[in-house]
C-alpha cells in the first residue's frame, strides 16, 4: 500500500530511441493519487516531461488502447516482470519508497521507449492459419451447432488477447528454437474444434510439427501462470502435442 506520508511517485523509465539507438535510463517524480495505474503514470509524464532532476526531456513512448486489459497493446515489464499496464496498479507495486521500474519486453526489437515490435505473433498465427475458412461469395446460412460443453472448454481460449506476455515469458521463445509459442497454439485448438474452422485442422498441425513448432515447448508453464486473461495454456499445449503426434501418424501411412 501507498504510504500517505509519500507525495509522489518515483518511476524510473528505460528508453531508446529507436531500434538501433542505445538505451539510457531516466527518472521521474510525478504526484500522487489514489488508485492509478501505469498507463495514468505515463499519461502524467506525457503532460508534462520533466525528468526528476528538471531536465526537459521527449514524452514516453508506448503502446496503450483500451484501457481495460482487452487489446493487449500495453504490455511492457513493470518492476520486471512482464505484465498489462492498465491493470497494473500503482498502490500495488509500491509504498512510495522505491521507484517504480518500467521497461519495454525483452524479446521483441524495439520501436521506441517501451513500444516494441510483436508482429512475430501475427506472422505465425497465419502460418497455423487461425482463422474460420469463409470465401464471403455467398449466403453460406446457419453454423453448425456447437454442444453447449464445447462452448464452454472453447471459450476462454477466445479471450486471447495477443498481448505476447506468455511468449516473454518463455525460456523456449528465443532465436535458437523458433518456437511459436503458448498464445499462438492455443489458438490452434481453438479452432481446430470450431466445426467451420476444423477444415483446415490438418494443415495446422502439420505447421506446428515443423521447426518451431509445438514440440518446442519445454513445459516450463510460465505462461500459463503469467497470461493476464487466465487461459488454460498448458492444457491447449498438451491436446495440441496430442494431435500433432496423431496427424504425423496419419501422414505416415498415408504416403
């Protein structure tokens, strides 16, 4: 808890600026109020971009939309550790005594500041094609039905919100493995149990037995216990491996 006797928040904010600049470190001292998070701490420094010494310096560059841990966008390490700026809040993290520590995630190139480039999420969610299959020409009519006890083991899987903290995370996400990481398998079984969507279940378990793919995956469970939104990753990896190892089967005897 915030003490009361402490009338500002010390932050200190490591910056770049841009992908190939150094990075420096800077601190700021703002006023407090109850209940911000860090989003409003940046927003404060954003008014104003004062630095603790009185040093004019560039407003803070990051990432931030919603502002109800739905879009993902505010991901960054918050006193190391990787998690929504949004929901993180400020009363929680420190009593006023010591500095508040925000970065940018370490995995990802930098863009700016705390604003880093997580287009690798994107890049293999087309590879294991996450999508539903609809060509759009024509009045294709109802679904088909979904038994309710589907609807409920499929839903929180939909509630991803491609923040890319279970990727940070990761021992196995780094440039020696290529793995896709939790986020991108989960969805995966998402929709390789959606009836429209299991058409192409096929070709998404073959991308995910190549390099990088689930096998990859070292079971550390970071992931699961980081995701901000609680989905059952280790659970979406261990069906995923499942069917993986069956497709490959199939395949093997079908040559």
């Amino acid at each position: 808890m915030f003490s009361n006797h402490a009338k500002t928040i010390k932050v200190e904010i490591k910056r770049q600026s841009g992908p190939d600049g150094s990075s420096t470190v800077e601190k700021f001292e703002i006023p407090y109020r109850p209940n911000m998070n860090i989003t409003s701490v940046l927003g404060e420094i954003a008014c104003n971009p004062i630095t603790a010494d009185g040093t004019a310096t560039a407003p803070i560059t990051y990432d931030a939309n919603c502002l109800e841990e739905i879009c993902g966008s505010c991901a960054m390490l918050i006193n190391g550790k990787a998690r929504m700026a949004c929901s993180a809040l400020v009363d929680k993290l420190t009593d006023g005594s010591e500095p508040i520590t925000l970065a940018p995630l370490s995995k990802f190139p930098v863009v700016r500041d705390l604003s880093v480039d997580r287009s690798v999420l994107f890049k293999n969610l087309k590879a294991v094609k996450a999508w539903v299959p609809i060509d759009g020409t024509y009045d294709l009519g109802s679904g088909p039905r979904q038994f309710p006890q589907l609807q409920e083991e499929l839903y929180p899987l939909s509630n991803c919100i491609s923040c890319t903290i279970c990727m940070e995370v990761c021992p196995q996400f780094n440039d020696s493995t290529n793995f896709v990481g939790a986020a991108t398998i989960a969805q995966v079984k998402l929709f390789n149990n959606n009836p429209t969507g299991a058409v192409l279940k096929a070709e998404r378990l073959r991308a995910l037995a190549g390099d990088g793919g689930v096998q990859e995956c070292g079971f550390a469970q970071n992931c699961v216990e980081a995701c901000p939104k609680q989905l059952p990753l280790t659970e979406a990896i261990s069906d995923v491996s499942r069917d993986v190892l069956l497709q490959q089967v199939k395949d093997f005897f079908v040559r």
